[in-house]
C-alpha cells in the first residue's frame, strides 16, 4: 500500500463503473456517512466469496445505522454482476478491469501471475473518505471479523455523529430550544464540522 494511505489521511475518490455500467464516485457512495470499502481479488477467489457472504448480513445493520458499504475488485463488469448477484449482496460493486486502483495504490498482488488480481485490502472510512482503519486480507484471518467492522463502525459512528448520546442534558436542552444542527438529520454534516475547525 503507498505510505501515504494511512490512518488519518483521506482516500482516493475513485470513479468507476458499478455492477450496472453506471460509473460512481467513492464520495457519491459515502454521502457523507462512516462507509466500509473492500478491495477485492475477485470472484475467482472463494476468500473473496466467503467474505462477501459474511458481509451480506452485516449489510442489513449497516444501512438501518445509516452506514455505506462498496466492493471494488478487478472483475469486468459482467463478472462483477454475477459475483454481486451470486453472493446475495445489495450494495455497489464497481469494476475495475484496467485496475486503476492497483496501481495507485500500489497493490498489485505479484504472488498470482495468472489473475494479477490486487492485494484485498477492507478499509473502514469516516465521512468525507477519511481513512480510519485498513486491514490487509493477503492471509484471510488478516481480514476484519463482521464483529470487528462493527466496533469499527460504533468508534465512526460515535465520532461523527454530534447527538451520539441523546441521553446528554445539553442535547435535551437543545432539542427544546429548537437548537437542531446538532441532530441527525437537521444538522451540518461531519465534513462541514471538520472544514470549520480548521
């Protein structure tokens, strides 16, 4: 992985083509909430597949937490289709075939000369595509468990959500003065937040 991509630093907006041929942005996909990205092999990898389907439930909690979730993996846009499908996944996969993000980042997995597919990364993003954690999946116990994104995903949550515990008097008080920008969905969102104290 390049140096520069690390805890703390925002990650590349890519632009690719989704399972549909429709091409996206990472930061459209975000919408400015914590998002979980996997950087995949592809679906010639059963690593890959059995990550996907562990993933498929976590999807469910993930978007009743207002949370995002993509799959990038070399795949061509068909193969895309049929590894989003065949898994049982509801969220984006977008397709990289000239492996743009490989490259970049400077993942290129040397060790298969065959599918030269990328090293899997999971990378847990805050809003605005600040990276908070990165797993390296080479070795398929270095992948995160569904319980560790969780974690991940309250540690996210709980940093950029500003009435994280609605239970704090200040924030009563608030509400009951018609104070709501420090409410979910009333309020400015985290990048905003972050661009002010700076």
């Amino acid at each position: 992985m390049r140096p520069d991509v690390m805890a703390g630093a925002t990650f590349p907006d890519y632009e690719l083509p989704d399972h549909t041929g429709k091409h996206r942005k990472l930061s459209e996909l975000q919408a400015q909430q914590p998002m979980i990205l996997v950087l995949s092999r592809g679906s010639f990898c059963p690593k890959d597949r059995r990550q996907s389907e562990g993933l498929v439930q976590l999807h469910r909690e993930l978007e009743v937490g207002y949370c995002r979730l993509v799959t990038i993996s070399t795949d061509n846009i068909a193969e895309t289709n049929e590894n989003r499908s065949g898994v049982g996944a509801h969220w984006p996969f977008l397709s990289d075939p000239r492996r743009t993000v490989q490259k970049d980042l400077d993942i290129a997995e040397y060790t298969d000369t065959v599918h030269n597919p990328m090293i899997p990364h999971t990378i847990v993003l805050e809003p605005g595509l600040i990276i908070y954690k990165i797993y390296n999946g080479y070795w398929f116990f270095g992948r995160p468990t569904t319980e560790e994104l969780r974690q991940d995903m309250r540690a996210v949550s709980k940093k950029c959500r500003p009435d994280w515990d609605i239970t704090n008097p200040e924030l009563k008080a608030a509400w009951q003065q018609g104070k709501k920008e420090r409410f979910y969905p009333y309020g400015k969102t985290y990048a905003q937040t972050l661009s002010e104290q700076d």
